[in-house]
C-alpha cells in the first residue's frame, strides 16, 4: 500500500526491513573513509546518505517494514525527522525534509520473538483516525461512557489543531481525561 502510495503521488520510495542488525548509521548515512581521507568531509563527496537521508532530502517515503524489530537506538533516531522535519548529523549539519516526506511503518504484535516495545515519544507521532483514538482510549481509560471518551478525544484532537499550542496532547491525554473524567463523582459537581 505504501508503495502505491508512493507511485500514485510520484514520489521516490524507500523500503527498509526492520531487524537488530539495522543501526542507525543504515538509516542516516555515513562518511566513507577512504572518501573523506581524498576528499574531507565533503557532503557531495564523502557522506553516503541512507534511506532515511535520501527520502528526505527528495521528500519522498519512507517505508520501514517491522518498525518494532529495528533497535530502540534506531527507532530514536526517526524522532526528530517526524517531529521537525529534520535531522542533525555530525559534520555535516542539519538535514532538513522536502515537502512530501513521510515515514510510514508497520509493526508485529508485541507477544512475537525479537521484537521491542516501541518507545512512548515514537508513538505519540504514530496518526490515528478519530475513531481509532476512541477506541484506543475506551479500552485503556478503565471509562465506559462513550460520550466521555467521545468528549476526551475531541477535546485532545482540538490542542493539535489550536494555533497557540504548540505540542497538542495524543491519544494518551484522551486517556488520562477520559480516566480522571469518569472517577470524578458527577453528581458532587451539578450541585
């Protein structure tokens, strides 16, 4: 689907396959020795981008198959690509995504062999639709009411939106507030 995507927007595309052996150097790029020995540290001469750094550099997509399987140090390196939109790499500087760049990932089960927990920053950035938020936070929030989590993940979905906030709160605020909301005796508070 990924790669469908990628061709019907003509986009370049970018497939990774997530196992423990993939580091971040794989992902970002590196300098090549023998490169840098002739050259210096030359970006157009010495630094072989990875998947990561070309997908950006042409904002295209990048696909990475089993995100889970990938080290949490590689898993963490992706962090400020989604966040900022760039990446900061030793001697050579900032590297700063085209209009277009997208990651997209999946992931196996938790309950299958070698594969990790995908850290609690990596999957605040994941997107879900409305309804998934609702669902996610009806299963988590110990609340029963529809309409209070319903009210939860509308208000959390509205501070991503608002202009003066700049980090809205992800499914996990909807949680919190769906929790605390239906702990709260009602009744006390009509009075």
């Amino acid at each position: 689907m990924a790669l469908a995507l990628a061709k019907f927007f003509n986009q370049p595309f970018y497939r990774i396959d997530g196992d423990e052996r993939f580091t971040e150097t794989k992902l970002v790029g590196h300098w090549e020795p023998p490169l840098v020995i002739e050259f210096g540290y030359d970006a157009e001469k010495s630094f072989v981008p990875g998947p990561l750094v070309r997908a950006m550099l042409e904002g295209g997509i990048l696909f990475i198959n089993e995100l889970n399987r990938l080290p949490e140090s590689t898993q963490n390196v992706l962090l400020p690509a989604m966040d900022e939109g760039q990446i900061i790499i030793p001697r050579l500087g900032a590297v700063k995504a085209k209009p277009g760049f997208y990651i997209i990932a999946t992931q196996n089960p938790e309950e299958h062999v070698g594969v990790t927990s995908l850290s609690e920053a990596l999957r605040d950035r994941d997107y879900q639709t409305e309804e998934e938020e609702k669902e996610i936070t009806l299963l988590r929030s110990g609340c029963n009411d529809p309409k209070i989590v319903d009210l939860a993940v509308k208000i959390c979905r509205a501070t991503r939106e608002h202009p003066e906030i700049k980090r809205g709160a992800s499914v996990r605020g909807a949680i919190d507030l769906a929790s605390l909301v239906s702990k709260l005796n009602l009744s006390r508070l009509r009075k």
